[in-house]
C-alpha cells in the first residue's frame, strides 16, 4: 500500500515562501501512470487541486496558483516538494499531497487513491 507523507513548517510569515516535502513509500513516484498532487482545504472551504508532477516529471499547475507554484522531485530519494512564493493569510489551508492516476486537476477526494494525512500551514506574523 502506497503511502505519502507531508513535511514542512506549520508556520509561516506573509510575504515568504511555503516549501512542503511529500514523501512516497511502498510505490515509486517515476511509476507510469501516476501524478502526484499538492492539494490544500482552507477553513469552510472545498478542496483546491495545486498542481502536480507526474512519472515522466512533467508538471501542472492551477492557473489560478501557477505565478505562484513550483512543483520539483527527487527521485533518488522518491519526494516531490511544493514551493508557493509570496503567501498571504489566504494561503492559510491544511495541505495535502496525494496521487491520482489519469487526470489532474481534481477537487473530489474520489479523484485520488492514496492521501497524505495532511499538514496544518499558517500564514502569520
């Protein structure tokens, strides 16, 4: 069974940039058909799909987030890491990393297979 784990600061200052790590075990992130998402949920509000990187190291990015996002792996150590620039208290979510198998974009948790359990990230002074 495939599992992902996030890590990266729970805090984070206005302005700075959020890095967060996703690590896979029991299933490799260059396995052919895979992507691999960043997901986040802020307070009251539904599922936002990120963007992703997928086996080939191909990314995607929301257009709305994309000025923003740079997605990257390492494959020697099977992580794929989230940079998001210039954050805001908006940017206030719980992220999540997790795979889906072919198609990207998806704001339904059906869309993935396997989740990360998630990780609190707050934009503040």
């Amino acid at each position: 069974q495939v599992q992902l784990q996030e890590s990266g600061p729970g805090l984070v200052k206005p302005s700075q940039t959020l890095s967060l790590t996703c690590t896979v075990s029991d299933g490799s992130i260059t396995t052919s058909y895979y992507y691999w998402n960043w997901v986040r949920q802020s307070p009251g509000k539904g599922l936002e799909w990120m963007g992703a990187i997928d086996y080939s190291g191909s990314t995607y990015y929301s257009p709305s987030l994309k000025s923003r996002t740079s997605i990257s792996r390492d494959t020697s150590k099977n992580q794929f890491t989230l940079q998001l620039s210039s954050v805001t208290p908006e940017d206030t979510a719980v992220y999540y990393c997790a795979r889906s198998s072919g198609t990207v974009g998806g704001v339904r948790p059906y869309e993935y297979d396997y989740w990360g359990q998630g990780t609190q990230v707050t934009v503040s002074l």
